[in-house]
C-alpha cells in the first residue's frame, strides 16, 4: 500500500485578479468556478486519490498567519476532510512551504509520498485529473520526483515549460531532460509544433525524504534554516507554527528553482506525467472567463456573474458583486465590480492589471489589502460609510462568538443593535442588548462585544474621534491569539 499525504499550499496574492482578489482575501479562497473556492476545490481533488493501492492520509495546508481562519472556516465546509494547518509568520515561497510539510509528515518516522498542488488551479475534467495523479503517485513509490506537465492547446507565453525525452515508462511518466522558462512566442510556437514541451503546473508528488535528501544536496541554506524554525514550533488546537524570528531568516525561493531545475542529469531522478484535465491556473481574468464559458456563456460569448444588463456586447466579462451592472456596445471587455472599486480593462491586457496593483502599492492605498467588507475570525464588518472624524460600520458576529477585550486611543463608538442579542463589556458593567437597543464606548474604555445567542448579531457602529484606522486596538484578552496582531 502507498501512503499518501496530500499537501496544499495556500500562501499566493493573486494580484491579477485585482479588485476581487487582494491580500487580506486572495484568489485561492474566491468562488471564481463552480459553487467553492478554489482552495476547497483544491482540497476535495487531492482527497479523491484513494485506490486498491493508494491510501490518502491527512492533509497538510501550508498558508500564512492572515489566512489561517479564512483557511479554517472553508474547511469546516468540507466535514469528511481531515487537515492540519502548518502557519508560515512570513512569506518565503514555496520552497520553504513544502520543506515544512515534508517535516510535518516525517517528524514519527513516517515517509509518505506528497501529493503538492498549489491552492488556485482549477480542473474541468476531475476523473482524468484523479487518474494523472494516481500514476504519477505510483511512479514515484520508488524515490524519484514526478512533474505534473500541462499539454498545450496554444503557443502560450506565460508559463514555464518542460522538456520530455524517450518513450513512457510503466506509468506514462517521461524522464524530464531540462526545464524553459517563459518563452517568447515563436519559441512558444516551436515548442507546440514539436510536441515535447508541457507546461508546467507547479504539482508535484514524490517522497518527503527525497525532497528533504534534494533540498540538503541543492540548497543547505533553505534546508538548514527551516529546520532551526521546524525545531522550536509551536503547535495548538488548529494550528502549528514554526518559530518566527527563525523562520524570518530562511531564503525565500520556488521549488523549480531550489531542487526541480537542477534535478535533470542529477542523482535525483525526474519524471514527467502529462495532465489533460482542463487545467487553468486562472492566473488573469482573461482565464476565469474562459474556464467559466461551458454553460455560463451566452451567445454572444459574454460570462456574466452578479447583476448584470448587456446589450449589444460581445465576449465580454461581467462581475458585480454589491449593485447592478449595464453594459452597452462593447467588446472583449474585463469589467469586475466590488464595493469599493471598479475594474474596466481590454481581455487581451488582463495580464496587466498588475500595473495598477503597483500603483496601488506605490500609493499605499488600501484597496491593495482590504475589501470594504472585511471577514474577521468571529464574522465581519462592512465600512459602510466614512467622513471627517466618523466613521459608520455593520458589523455581524456569530453565535458564540466574541471580539477581543480591547481599547482605543482615539476614538469613541456607538452601538446600535439591529438583529440578535448582544453581550457587551464596557467598563466594569456588562449589558445584554437587544435589537433597537443602544449602548456608548466612551474614548480609552474597555470594552468587548460578544454573541450569546444561537442566531447571528447585527449590529451599526458609529465612530468618532481624531484618528479611525483598524491598528488603533489595544487587545488585552483575545479567544483568536491576536493580543499581539490585527
């Protein structure tokens, strides 16, 4: 029996995808395709490797500490998946992710074989998906590293590529003779019409002692630093935590350049098994409108998502998320509405919405990170409104949930309760609050909100002061562990 470990790697941005996806709620965790997200669509695919030979054992998320309770939360939706969340303090690639996962899963003597698939792929054909992955786990049983390579449909410039040599082995695996980076196009060109190049996927399976053996021989450094971090980690409930300030000291490189590049001709042997499954990385929005024509697309080649109006428009991709949307004689069009932010763009220069996002990013502007609704470990709140020295919020907490004991330096908050019951410390008097109930927060008191109740809490929050940005919270007691962060 093989036993394998599925691992998800879930630290991207997904910047491309600027204004859906952002930093504080990236690509991985958007419903783009189908009725979840990306990261659940992830980790459903790597659940469903079992076979008379193959045995599917827990699974390994390796994500940041902003996204371990939207990590958490999705996967409570998923009650027949059983995972652990191994929390990087800083990003450094995907190098130093895996080496934490191989450590994980050899840490009682164990030597599975990884499964890695990063967390924002999607997959049109799941059952081909299933039966690329399963040969590839069965060749790499022996020790060696398998590739997942994409077979091409077009001369495509963004993505990097592999090079096959000789005929298939017993699994279909092909022995990897050297990688390419991103081409030009007539290269992209010659590489389709030869027949020996795949694209490569970012997944790859093979034992986590080959990996841990290839990292010491290629890069020591990353091997050597995320072990010092590995040995003094911190494990709870939910989480695990390698050392932060000797995780901050590991190189930040990707696994291609770290071992995969260097493994052709090496003592590592490397093996390629083709993938046709309808893969996309939705790596712009260009994609999601292509992965989302199969029974969304009108006849006039339009994807549309949310509230929408067209007339006389034509392959175009429409998102509304809060209001309705009209468009009227266009073509090939991205148009993606959020809150709080609009995006008008050509298809064909999706790719390049990262120019704004560097302006964003220039500008420090907080539409880089934050949507105007924002998903906090006991619900969210939605900055519904905002002027000189106020600041108006709607803020739902769960049942049973309860915000940090905190204060503020510079700013009042009234309360207004409008769905539910409220539990509220203010000072050294607590109050149950029901709906059309109010209560105030003088400036530098103490203060908690909780729900007691089986229902959700709604409630409007009205702020005044001098200064209203999120990082004036002095926590004293939190159930989440953020005594010390947002």
């Amino acid at each position: 029996m093989i036993n394998v470990t599925p691992v998800v790697l879930c630290g991207g941005s997904g910047t491309r995808l600027w204004p859906l996806s952002r930093a504080g709620f990236p690509k991985q965790f958007l419903v783009l395709s189908g009725t979840t997200s990306l990261f659940q669509q992830a980790v459903e695919r790597v659940n469903q490797l079992g076979a008379s030979d193959i045995a599917v054992g827990s699974t390994l998320v390796v994500t940041n500490e902003e996204h371990r309770f939207l990590s958490l939360d999705q996967l409570r939706e998923l009650p027949h998946v059983n995972a652990t969340l191994l929390l990087e303090p800083a990003g450094r690639n995907t190098a130093p992710a895996l080496t934490l996962a191989a450590l994980h899963a050899t840490e009682h003597g164990q030597d599975p074989i990884l499964v890695v698939t990063p967390a924002d792929q999607t997959v049109q054909n799941p059952p081909a998906f299933q039966r690329a992955l399963q040969q590839s786990i069965r060749a790499a049983a022996n020790g060696g590293i398998v590739i997942l390579g994409i077979t091409p449909d077009k001369p495509e410039t963004g993505y990097g590529y592999i090079q096959q040599s000789g005929s298939a082995g017993t699994h279909g695996q092909y022995t990897v003779a050297q990688f390419a980076e991103k081409p030009s196009l007539e290269v992209a060109q010659a590489y389709l019409t030869g027949c020996q190049h795949t694209w490569n996927s970012g997944m790859f399976v093979l034992r986590a002692s080959t990996w841990l053996k290839a990292l010491a021989q290629f890069r020591p450094d990353i091997a050597t630093a995320t072990q010092t971090a590995w040995q003094t980690k911190t494990t709870d409930a939910s989480f695990v935590r390698p050392n932060k300030q000797a995780f901050a000291q590991v190189p930040s490189e990707s696994i291609d350049y770290a071992v995969m590049e260097k493994c052709p001709g090496s003592s590592f042997p490397i093996h390629m098994v083709p993938l046709d499954a309808g893969w996309s990385d939705l790596g712009a929005w260009d994609a999601v409108w292509k992965v989302n024509q199969d029974g969304h697309q009108d006849a006039q080649g339009n994807v549309t998502q949310g509230d929408t109006l067209l007339a006389d428009t034509h392959n175009t991709f429409v998102h509304a998320s809060s209001r309705l949307v009209g468009s009227v004689g266009v073509s090939n069009l991205i148009i993606v509405e959020t809150p709080d932010a609009v995006l008008v763009a050509d298809r064909s220069q999706s790719q390049n919405v990262k120019k704004l996002v560097q302006q964003l990013e220039a500008q420090k502007r907080e539409e880089l990170t934050l949507h105007r609704k924002v998903n906090r470990p006991w619900g969210w709140y939605d900055s519904i409104d905002e002027g000189e020295r106020f600041k108006v919020k709607r803020i739902q907490v769960n049942p049973g949930a309860s915000l940090s004991l905190q204060k503020h330096h510079y700013r009042a908050e009234h309360w207004i309760v409008v769905k539910g019951t409220a539990e509220v410390t203010n000072g050294d008097k607590v109050l149950l609050l029901t709906e059309n109930q109010s209560t105030y927060i003088p400036l530098g008191e103490v203060h908690r909100l909780a729900n007691p109740s089986s229902i959700p809490l709604e409630i409007i929050e009205v702020q005044s002061g001098s200064y209203l940005g999120e990082d004036d919270i002095v926590r004293f007691e939190d159930t989440y562990g953020r005594t010390e962060q947002k």
